[in-house]
C-alpha cells in the first residue's frame, strides 16, 4: 500500500496524487477538515479525528497537493484574465443603471469567500462582472442586460466594471424570477 492511499470512503485504495487528478476538491477538503482534530462531514456534522503520524503526513501530503492545485489554478486564470482583456476598458458610468449588450464568458466559484463571479464581454472586448445574476447565463451566448456599474478596478493589468442588479433585458422589458430566459438577439 502507498503510504498516501486513501484507506476510506468512495476513494478507497486510491491515492492523493489519482484523486486529485479527477477531484481536486476531495483533496483540498480532507487537507481543510482533518488538520483540525475534526473534519465536517459531507452530511454537515462535526467527527472527531486524531491523526497519528501516518495520517498526519497524508494530511500534510494533502495539503501539499491542495496549495498546488491551488496555485496552477490562479495562475491559470490570471492567464485567461489577461488573454481575455487584453484591450478592455471601462465602461459605463458608475451608479447609474443602463443596457449592456454582452457575451458570457465563463462562471467562477470561489469557494473560499462563497460567491460566484460571472464574465461578459461586450462587443469591442471590455471586461463586466457581476457577482450575481437573477438569470443562468449560458457560455459563450450573448444577452441584453441591464445593471448598474459599480465599481472600476484593474486587476492583474485586466480593467473592468464590475456591475451589479443585473437582469435580462428582452424587448426592452426586464425580467426577473423565471426559469427560462429568451436571450437577446445580439450577435
């Protein structure tokens, strides 16, 4: 048995390194839960743990594997974020609610802090973000949306406006709390 072999749960037999390469979030959780004398349950509860040795190098191989992923994984986006704003700019004028005519990019949950932060792009390649959305975007289609600017920021040589109240806009009427959206005829 590899000293890093997963001895539990659905991944059992395999070690950290395959796990990681298939669910990264399986490792970075059992790096977060165990170190702490107890780790939280995918039910929610709180179990007791008392690593010995053996288990206290898996954990400290766990995190290991967790701070890398988790370093490729800025790195990567920084990329992207850079690739994908090469020219952008500001747009719009803060606090003041208006029509943007974008594309939906990519969405992207940082775990850490609890939120999702949705990318557009409007029709010259300007960056707009928004942390949340009363519609589900679909990548790489293009919509009407009307929000407020609130924030211009550059970030990793990337300028953006960050938005806020963001609604669908389809013949010029808003609308907001349904399931299915009809996107905007923007090319």
């Amino acid at each position: 048995m590899n000293r890093f072999e997963v001895t539990f749960g659905k991944y059992k037999g395999q070690t950290l390194e395959e796990i990681s390469k298939n669910n990264i979030g399986y490792v970075m959780w059992f790096a977060d839960n165990y170190q702490q004398g107890t780790y939280v349950g995918y039910d929610g509860k709180h179990y007791p743990c008392k690593p010995n040795e053996a288990q206290k190098e898996m954990i400290s191989e766990a995190k290991r594997i967790s701070e890398k992923a988790k370093q490729e994984r800025k790195e990567k986006y920084i990329q992207e974020a850079q690739d994908l704003g090469a020219n952008s700019d500001f747009v719009g004028s803060l606090n003041k609610r208006q029509d943007f005519k974008l594309k939906f990019i990519r969405k992207q949950y940082f775990a850490s802090y609890d939120y999702t932060l949705f990318t557009f792009l409007d029709i010259v390649g300007n960056v707009i973000t928004a942390y949340s959305l009363n519609f589900v975007p679909q990548e790489n289609e293009s919509y009407t949306i009307r929000a407020t600017p609130k924030k211009h920021k550059e970030y990793n040589g990337v300028k953006s406006t960050h938005v806020n109240r963001a609604s669908i806009v389809v013949n010029s009427e808003v609308i907001a709390g349904e399931i299915n959206y009809s996107k905007s005829e923007v090319a």
